[in-house]
C-alpha cells in the first residue's frame, strides 16, 4: 500500500513539505520507530478516542500513553474510551489497520496535540500503511497542527 490519498491531498492543498522515509514492516509504534531507527518521541502515534458524541483524535509521542482523564477534562468531555478497531478501520477506510496518520483534521475529526511533540525537531507520521513515513520538520509539524487543540495529557514513558 502506499500513502493515504486523503492525507496526500491533504498536505498538498496546505503546500506541506515533508520527506517519505521508509522502512521495514512494522506492527505497532515502538516497532516502527526501531525499524525506522529513529527516536520514539519523535514519531507521533495517533490514538483514536470517542463517547457520545463522537471521536476525536489525540496525538501523542510514540512512547507514551494517553491519560484519558486528563484528556477528557481539557476537551471538557466526561465519559471518552478508546475507540474500537471496527470503528477506526471505518473512519481510516484508505490506511491501512493499525496505520493511521496523524492528521485528524484530514478525516474531518477534531484532533488535539500533547505539547510533548511540540518540541521535538522532527516529528514523523504514519503515511497511511506500515511502511512509510512522513518526515516533518518542527515548523512544518507547527504549521500543520495550527487548528489542532493542544495540552498535556500523555503518560510516563513507555520502555
């Protein structure tokens, strides 16, 4: 498979620069970043949350957590659960499971960024498959998250 369409569109309607990088197959975050051989805190793994009234997309560094009671009180929402695989294969139709970028907005969702990644020099994405990414620089990863909510609201690291 190749990148998203929707997240190719996407990037080229805001004129993004960005350098597909590749890299050997992989089944989660912390196994893409070691196939990629770069710094987990610099790839930002999307995690798709919902309640009642809908989903939204939180992003996170690739070796933390989402701490859903953080999360829920800065999006002033109560009841949010991580949302299941069927629902999030439907919303990603044209990624591949377990491969989504990044970039809510591109699929309509609200997306809300930790600050972590804000600091990062790079930041890469998932493409849409489990073989690409997507390397941003600090300013372009700005740029682009501009409409995204921003916070602190992931967990201790994970090794």
């Amino acid at each position: 498979m190749t990148m998203s369409t929707r997240l190719s569109i996407y990037l080229d309607l805001r004129g993004a620069h960005y350098e597909v990088c590749t890299h050997g197959h992989s089944s989660s975050s912390a196994e893409t970043a070691r196939s990629a051989h770069i710094p987990p805190q610099e790839l930002a793994k999307s995690v798709i949350v919902e309640d009642d009234a809908g989903c939204v997309m939180a992003v996170v560094p690739a070796d933390r957590n989402v701490q859903l009671g953080r999360l829920s009180h800065l999006l002033e929402r109560q009841h949010l659960r991580l949302a299941d695989e069927a629902r999030i294969a439907a919303l990603f139709a044209d990624c591949e499971r377990g491969a989504v970028p990044a970039l809510g907005m591109a699929w309509g969702l609200e997306t809300v960024v930790d600050d972590e990644l804000e600091a990062a020099p790079v930041v890469y994405i998932e493409a849409g498959d489990h073989e690409q990414l997507l390397r941003l620089s600090h300013d372009e990863f700005h740029e682009l998250m501009l409409a995204a909510r921003h916070g602190r609201f992931c967990g201790e690291r994970v090794h």
